[in-house]
C-alpha cells in the first residue's frame, strides 16, 4: 500500500472517530426548568442553612422520638439550659417597651407551635428591611430560649344541634339549644414564651425570577 493511500485511511480514521465523540448538544432549557432547578438550589441551601443554625447551638428540634410528652419537653430545657429550633413564620410584631415581640407559627417536630418571642432592639434592626418589605416574609428557622412552654387542644363544637321543634319562639329554640363541646387531644398544639437568640430567613427568588 502506498504512502499516500495509508495516509488517506488515516486520515479518514481519525475524522470518523472524532464525529463519533462529538457531543450532542443539548436542546435549550424553557424557562419553567430553569426556575424549577434555582428553586430546588434554593430549598437545599435554606434546608443546609437552618440545620447549620440549629447544630450550632445544640437546639432541640422536636424530632426526638424520646420526647412524647410536654414535661419531657419541659424538663430537658431547664435542667440543660437548652434552647429551640422552631420552623416557622412571623404573623405579627408587637412592640412592648423597648423590646419588640413576634408573634409566630410553625413546627417544633409533629407539633404546631405558637409562639411570643421576645426580641432585643439590636436583632430587630437586622429584621427591619425584610419585615418592612413589601414582599411576602419569608419562612425562618428561629433559634428560641423558652421560659414558657405549655400546651393546649383545639375545641370542637358538634355541628348536630338540637333545638326544641314545638318552641314558639327562636329565643325559645335557642334556649334549648344543644351542643356537645369536644377537644381535640389528637392534634395536641404548643404554646411557647421566651427570647429570641438567632434567626435565619429563608431566601427566596428574585421577583422577576419566580
């Protein structure tokens, strides 16, 4: 075979196998995919955030299968100085004297928290321009020192009232009214009092972006 010839088959060898290892390019993401990914980006680095907090200051998390009961709760925070991550949002703030106060709701495990914490003016100023922005606030993972924890049950009123059907009257029909009242100790609720001692607001996509 001649020279030429072997560097033809060369040639022609060398470009058959580099096409065969050229890579497809891939169609353009829409942008529906593209926020999909920065939101699940998004939730990973809040989820990693608020576990770094809570790790960093030891917090109970409500997750421990041991604590079934409130005072279990209850003692472990004052005989070790414990604190509380609660996973939450800030439904109002109060200002009480020099102090100000959230008023929040979230999970402290299973269990649905309400909670007054109580927050010293130099944090508060921290929170003032995400509190005071127009968007929705966002999800937080508080870090709270309890001084108060109790714990209560919704009411149930039984929609099945019975009224007197020969009363002439509805004042009369109201009088003999009936009504069974019920808690509702399946869906036990907690009630926390104390200070805030940190914070992490979870971030959220630009507006332009969600």
């Amino acid at each position: 075979m001649t020279t030429f010839l072997k560097n033809i088959l060369l040639f022609t060898s060398i470009a058959f196998i580099s096409c065969g290892q050229e890579k497809k390019e891939e169609p353009p993401k829409d942008k529906s995919e593209i926020r999909y990914e920065k939101r699940k980006q998004l939730d990973t680095l809040n989820q990693n955030e608020a576990i770094s907090l809570t790790n960093k200051y030891a917090a109970i998390t409500g997750n421990d299968s041991t604590l079934k009961f409130t005072y279990q709760l209850q003692e472990i925070i004052k005989e070790n100085n414990k604190v509380i991550s609660l996973i939450g949002n800030i439904n109002d703030v109060v200002q009480k004297e020099s102090n100000f106060v959230l008023r929040i709701s979230g999970r402290l495990g299973k269990r649905t928290c309400f909670g007054e914490v109580i927050v010293s003016p130099e944090i508060f100023q921290k929170l003032k321009d995400q509190l005071n922005s127009k968007l929705p606030l966002n999800k937080c993972c508080f870090i709270i020192k309890p001084t108060s924890i109790r714990s209560g049950s919704l009411l149930n009123i039984d929609a099945d009232v019975h009224t007197n059907d020969d009363a002439e009257t509805v004042e009369d029909a109201n009088a003999s009214a009936e009504a069974e009242l019920t808690y509702d100790y399946d869906h036990l609720l907690l009630f926390i009092k104390g200070s805030l001692v940190d914070i992490y607001m979870y971030k959220k996509l630009p507006k332009d972006e969600d």
